[in-house]
C-alpha cells in the first residue's frame, strides 16, 4: 500500500513539474526570445537554466522550512493539516482575485533567475509540492524520537529530491516547448498553445490542498 | 478576459504584419471651440464596403471642453511576454484623454459599431493621484497602462514637472506616478520603448501656458520649448541620459523607436529648427559602448512665401516652414512617415539605413500656402498631421488639425476636419485613394486615428522579427 502511495507521490512530484514547465506563463517563452535575440539557438539552454534555477530556489525556500518542522513527530497530522489548508487556501485567493503582483513586471527582462524564482512563489507552484512533499515523509516513518540528527538530513534529502526532480521535469518539458518553437514550430505556436490556465493552476492547488489534508487525516 | 491571447496579439511585429488587415478606424473629433461634445468616429475602411471611407458610428461623450488629441489601446501584443503577467486581456477598450479638460474617458468598442462609454476619470481624481494635468500619450506596457502628461500640478499646469502615470489595465484605477528619479526631465510629450531591452526614450513639447493658447512665438525664438530627448531605464523608472538636440531644434515630439526589438535605434521628429525653419528628424541610438546617441539625419527646407499669403504669425519670415508635427514608422521599420503640416506634404522615407534616409515617396495636400486639393477635387484644409500606417504596411492614413489653437494661428478660419489614405508602391511611393474622402459632422476637426487590431504606433513587440 505505502510503495503504491510513495509511488503515486513521486508520480505527481513528476507530474507537477511538466505542467509548470509546459506553462508559458511559467517563463519557456522567454528562452525563445533569447535564442532569437542572440540568432542561435544554443541560447536555449542558458535562459532555461536561470529559469529552472530560479524555480529550484523556490522549491528548496518553501520545502526545507517544513523539512525541519517534520522533525515535530508529536505534532505530524497538524502539520499535514495545516500545510494541506494554506495550500488550499492560496488556490482560493488566486481563484477570487485573479491577479499577477504588479512587482514582477518591474524585474529587468535579464534577470530570468530572479523573475522565475518569485514567480513561482507569487503563484504557489512551490507551495503546490508542499502536501506532496509532507505525504512522502510521512511514507519514509521518520523515527525522528531519538534520532533527530540523522532525521533531518533524512527529511532534506527527501525535499532536495523532491525539488530536483520536479524542477527536472519542469525543465525538460519548458525546454521541449521552447526547443520545438525555436526550432520547427515558430512564434506563431506560442500564441495558440497559450491557454489561460489560472483557474485550471488554482483548482489544482485546492485539490492537492484537499489530498493532502484527505491523507493526513 | 480571454481564455486564449487576444488574436490581434502578435509575438513579432512580421507577425503582425502578415495578421488580417483593418477594415474600421477609429479618429478622434474635437470641437475646436468646445461648443459641442468631442467625440469618436469610426470608420468604415473596408474597400468592398458599400460605406467605404465613410463614418459608420458617432460616440459622443457628456462633456464640453475636453479637446481629444492622443488616444490608445488598453492592451497590445506587449501583453505576450510572460513577463507581464496579463496574456490573457483583451483588445477592446480605447483609452482617450482629453488633453485640454485632463479628463479620461474608457470607450468600450467590443462591438466598434455600438462603442460607449464604460468609464470617466474625472480631472480631479488624476490631479489628486498623480499631480499631474493635461494627459497625452498612451502605451501598454509590463506593469499596465502608461500614459503621459503635459501638465504638472495647479491651475495652468506649471507646478510641478509633467511626467508619465500608470493605470491598472484591468480596472483602470490610477496607480500613481511612475518615475522615480527623473533628472533634467521638466518638460513632456511622447514616449515609447523597447520592452525587452527595457528602455524608455521620451520628448518634450512644452507646459501648458506655452500651447495652450496658442503658441508663444516669443518663447519659440528665444527657443523655450523642449528640445531634449531622454533616456530612460524602464524597469528601474530613472533617467539614465537626457540629450539635448540643440537649443534651436525646437519642439522635440514624436518618437518612434524601431519595431524589432532586436534593434536599438528609432527616430524622433522635430517641428522647427529656429535658426533656419527647417523641420528635421533625428535618429537616436544606442553605439557599442552602451551610450545614448543622436544625429539630425534629414533636413526639409522650408519654402519661400509672399507676405500676403501668410498668416500673421509667419508674415516677418516670409516663409512656409515644414513644421513636421507627426512622424509615423511602418512595421518592418523601413518606411519613416513624416508630416510636414505647414507645407502641405506627407515625405515618405527610406530607412533601411536609419542613419541615411532616402526620400521615397511624397504626397502634396493642403499647405499653408500651396493649398493643393485632393485628387477627387476637394479642398482639404490645414495639412497633413497625425498618420497612422496600416500593419501590412500598404496603406497610410492621415487628418489635418495640429491642435485647436494653433490650427487658427496657422490656418485661420474653420478649414473642415479631413481624413485620406494613401497607397505605399511596392517599391516605395506614395499615391492618394480618390475614392476614400471621410466626411465629418460640421463644426468639427480630426486628429489621430487608430486601426481595427493595432497599428504602427500602438503596439509593442517582445519577440524578435526573424
């Protein structure tokens, strides 16, 4: 049962990451103009790193402060309870107000790491692995009574693990689209495939709000 | 808001131009001595089009004495950048300020045929955020709706510098002033940008006292208008360079950087050089060191003139100066547009090679002096003034009034609003349509026009045009 939930989680760890990396908005894009911008197509590769550098940074900001509070074993099910209800909570908040922070059109076009990194906090991508992440530690049965110590990089492997991978996912499928526009598809794939996605991302969050709180429970 | 971008975005301005043409214009109608409402006119500009050239819809707004002049769109294909974070808005609400009562009107043109009014900022409300009066030009940009004024604080507009506001572009509440550090900047008109280089370049005319009225021709020959153009870093809201033309290039105005927002160049036109009542354009751009530049790169003479035929303001030179008022780019960045108000002609100019300008094209209309008709007979009063170019490029479309006050300095007597379109050659050239002649309700004048899904000085691109 747990190999199959363990497997599951990773599976949407996976999952998660292709779909923030196939949405523009999430910044593929931008490494399409780059490449266009310094004519070749090597170019790709740079802008996609500083893109996925800046989410991976989102990642680790959000995963690693509920990595340590794992360690509160007595305190498990209400962390799981409260993460899977702050999750569900800022899918309701985009859903009603519908906005984008005003302060992310003010970050120079050059500075894609910075962009992505808070872009992906502004819009909850990181927070969406939160409930994944608690789900699998949860799985792991960290022993953490008397063994903090060995528990904690326990806990941090498993969110470096976590944001690796998903960031991977992330990277090859934004990569994909951007290489495929670049290469075959032409600008003209980046307006059609364009799809306002917000309330699809914002249920999203309140579903994976809501496994995490149905698992915990 | 749309679940796909709206379809007249387009990544790269070869995008754009390869995009369905217009078949409806927008043109603005002011009433030059505020007796009637200003309004909006759409026009029908489809060739197959029983009502082809002629005005299909009036909007008329509550409110006298608001002298419309500028006017834009409230989302362009800027909205494409992931950066913006708005791909999903739609083209459909004209933004049109009143540059005399500083009061703004949101037109909802969804339905162009059926355009109203779907929201009135009054004067007071943009005095009390921003500080500024007299709003003029508008742009689309990454953090919403930017729009530029010619007026600062107080009654006649002088305390304080004119600046550049920004608007929500979802509720069109005003957000405040946008820059942060302004320099020299003390004086306002155009300005325009390169989003993904992020840099801003603007211009100035001069403070309200100075053409509200009427120009000053005393403060014009001891040069007092603007003649500096300035730098900006876009994101970061300061002036990095202000660059002064020369004292005597009097009335820096429009400014038309490149489309591909791979090049770092663009032109800027200036009215009048005071030394010699040439017109100019100068080309601006930024040279391998990183630094701010700027060349006169075409010159146009002006034309000698009886006494009798002028008007007083003009009758000492015995002259017709060009006075270039408006200057448009095409698309491709390879046709400058340039309005020559006082002769009476539109110049067409090559420039592929934007530090060489060839002459390509010319069209003789109106004119101070030389009063040339349209080629189906008609008069048509004042000059040639605001141009807009279609996206393909091909057609070129222009009014005649400058500004109320003015136009009677320099035109006296009620001349008629106009509106013509011309047709670019495939190798350059530039040949007026008999056919399309716009009639305007009496007792009004045109002034700028906006194309159906965008035009050559709405839209900005983030994608290079490759």
């Amino acid at each position: 049962m747990d190999m199959t939930t363990a497997a599951g989680l990773w599976l949407a760890v996976i999952l998660s990451g292709l779909y923030h990396g196939l949405n523009p908005g999430m910044g593929w894009p931008l490494a399409v103009s780059s490449a266009l911008f310094e004519r070749r197509r090597a170019a790709l590769w740079p802008a996609l790193g500083a893109l996925s550098a800046g989410h991976f940074a989102a990642m680790l900001g959000i995963l690693l402060p509920f990595s340590m509070m794992t360690l509160l074993i007595d305190y498990e099910r209400e962390i799981r309870l409260g993460a899977g209800i702050i999750v569900i909570g800022m899918g309701v908040f985009l859903a009603i107000t519908r906005r984008h922070p005003r302060f992310l059109a003010r970050i120079p076009p050059h500075r894609l790491a910075l962009w992505s990194f808070l872009v992906a906090l502004a819009h909850g991508a990181a927070l969406m692995l939160v409930p994944i992440y608690l789900g699998l530690c949860a799985i792991e049965e960290l022993d953490a009574g008397h063994r903090a110590a060995s528990a904690l990089m326990a806990t941090t492997a498993l969110a470096l693990g976590v944001a690796v991978l998903h960031t991977a996912a992330m990277m090859g499928s934004g990569g994909a689209m951007a290489y495929a526009t670049h290469r075959w598809l032409g600008l003209q794939f980046l307006s059609r495939s364009w799809f306002d996605l917000e309330l699809v991302w914002t249920l999203s969050l309140i579903v994976v709000g809501g496994l995490g709180l149905w698992m915990a429970l | 808001m749309n679940l796909r971008p709206d379809p007249t975005f387009h990544p790269s301005p070869k995008m754009a131009m390869e995009a369905p043409v217009e078949t409806l214009a927008f043109t603005l109608m002011l009433s030059p001595d505020g007796t009637k409402p200003d309004g909006l006119a759409v026009v029908d500009v489809d060739p197959k089009s029983d009502s082809y050239g002629q005005i299909v819809h009036e909007l008329y707004v509550p409110n006298l004495g608001d002298e419309f002049h500028h006017f834009g769109w409230n989302a362009c294909s800027s909205s494409l950048s992931p950066l913006t974070g708005h791909a999903f808005l739609e083209r459909r609400y004209l933004i049109i300020p009143g540059i005399r009562s500083s009061r703004i009107y949101i037109i909802d043109v969804k339905d162009p045929r059926d355009a109203k009014i779907h929201k009135i900022i009054e004067p007071e409300e943009l005095m009390a955020k921003t500080g500024y009066s007299r709003p003029h030009t508008i742009h689309c940009g990454p953090e919403g709706i930017y729009v530029s004024t010619l007026g600062g604080g107080g009654a006649d507009g002088t305390d304080g510098p004119p600046g550049i506001f920004i608007m929500d572009c979802q509720t069109f509440e005003i957000q405040g002033r946008y820059e942060m550090d302004r320099g020299i900047q003390d004086k306002h008109y155009d300005f325009w940008w390169n989003l993904p280089r992020d840099y801003m370049v603007s211009s100035e005319w001069g403070l309200p006292p100075q053409f509200e009225n009427g120009v000053v021709p005393e403060d014009l020959l001891s040069n007092k208008y603007g003649h500096t153009i300035h730098f900006w870093d876009l994101r970061a809201r300061k002036v990095v360079k202000s660059l002064d033309l020369g004292e005597n290039h009097q009335m820096a105005l429009e400014i038309r950087p490149a489309h591909d927002p791979v090049k770092e160049y663009g032109f800027c036109g200036v009215v009048v050089d005071t030394t010699n009542l040439q017109g100019a354009i100068f080309t601006w751009w930024r040279d391998e060191a990183g630094e701010w530049q700027a060349k006169k790169t075409i010159t146009i003479d002006p034309v000698p003139a009886d006494a009798d035929d002028l008007p007083e303001l003009l009758k000492g030179f015995g002259a017709v100066p060009p006075l270039v008022t408006d200057i448009d780019l095409s698309l491709d960045d390879k046709y400058l547009y340039v309005a020559c108000w006082g002769l009476g002609e539109m110049h067409q100019y090559d420039v592929s090679d934007p530090m060489n300008p060839v002459l390509a094209g010319k069209v003789e209309i109106g004119g101070i002096v030389a009063k040339h008709k349209h080629p189906n007979g008609e008069d048509f009063g004042y000059g040639p003034q605001m141009v807009e170019i279609s996206r393909d490029g091909k057609r070129v479309y222009w009014t005649n009034s400058l500004y109320s006050t003015w136009d009677d300095q320099f035109y006296p007597g009620d001349r008629g609003a106009a509106m013509v379109m011309a047709h670019v050659g495939e190798n350059g050239g530039l040949t007026l349509d008999k056919k399309f002649w716009t009639k305007f309700p009496e007792g009004y004048r045109s002034h700028q026009i906006r194309l159906e899904g965008g035009d050559c000085s709405t839209d900005s691109f983030c994608y290079p045009s490759v």
